[in-house]
C-alpha cells in the first residue's frame, strides 16, 4: 500500500476508539457487537469476557469482519475502515501486559484515572485482529468512495472503486 493510504487508515483508526465487530455464530450467522479497542499500527486489539459469546465464536472461527466510523450529519462527509481480518487469542502475558498498558492513553483524557481497576491479562481475554483487506471509505471523494488494500499482495497497492449505489 502507498504511504497515502496508510497514513490514512492509521490517521482513522488513532482518531476512534470503537469498533462494530461481526463474528460467526455456531449457526452461521453473523454477530455484530461494538467494542473498544487499541491499535499498533494496523494491528488492532480488543477486550471481551473469556466465557462471552464473541470469544466463543472466535474459538470456533477466527474469521471478522469490522467497522471504524463515527457519525456525521453530512452524508457526504462519511469516512471510515471495514476490515476482513483474523482475530487471535493473545496468549503470551508479555503482549497482555503490553496492551493493557496502553488502554488509558486511548480511553481518558491525560491524567486522569479510569472509571474501574485495570483487569489483569487472567480477567479477561485479549483479541489480535490482523486484516486481510481494509476498505478506505471516503465519501468526500464521491458517493460510495472507497479505496481497497490487500495488505498481503505483494508490494500492496490500493486500488479504487467507485461504488455505484
């Protein structure tokens, strides 16, 4: 991907904190959910409950699909991300430890203390989502604007679709 656009998602995904992410229930049918999260780059990582649903599904398939957006009243001024990406139980405590740290940069305004105790790495379960493909919307360049990147192509270059809806 050119360093344009991956500037761009990074700039989207540092500005937001939360994202609607769709797993697979045993069913087969997809659950969406809003959750919040921290990236490294365009690693991202979120937490859940151990025994929830999300965590479930992902055991079975750790296949997700995701969203970065955030409200506008001006239809023409949608930006955002959808993701395809992979979702990986962090297991190494050095990781945990790690992102948990890095919650309170993105969740309070500096110097000011969380609402709640930090859970610790055995509380609760840490999610790796790395993307396969990311969507770039931006509707400032057109209705349906989007620029694709396959972030595994080689040398990935960003291609454009106009979608017409």
């Amino acid at each position: 991907m050119d360093d344009a656009t991956r500037r761009k998602i990074l700039d989207l995904l540092d500005a937001h904190r939360i994202m609607t992410l769709a797993t697979l229930r045993p069913d087969g049918w997809p659950q969406a959910t809003t959750v919040g999260y921290v990236n490294e780059g365009l690693v991202l990582y979120f937490l859940c409950g151990p025994d929830s649903q999300k965590a479930r599904n992902l055991a079975r398939d750790d296949r997700v699909s995701l969203t970065v957006d955030h409200d506008t009243p001006d239809i023409m001024a949608i930006t955002g991300l959808s993701m395809a990406a992979h979702a990986t139980r962090v297991r190494d405590r050095a990781e945990a430890e790690r992102v948990l740290q890095l919650l309170p940069g993105k969740y309070t305004e500096p110097a000011t203390p969380l609402p709640f105790p930090m859970p610790t790495p055995d509380q609760i379960a840490i999610f790796r989502v790395e993307p396969e493909v990311i969507s770039v919307l931006d509707y400032r360049l057109g209705f349906g604007h989007t620029d694709l990147v396959d972030c595994h192509a080689p040398a990935a270059r960003a291609t454009t679709e106009a979608a017409a809806h």
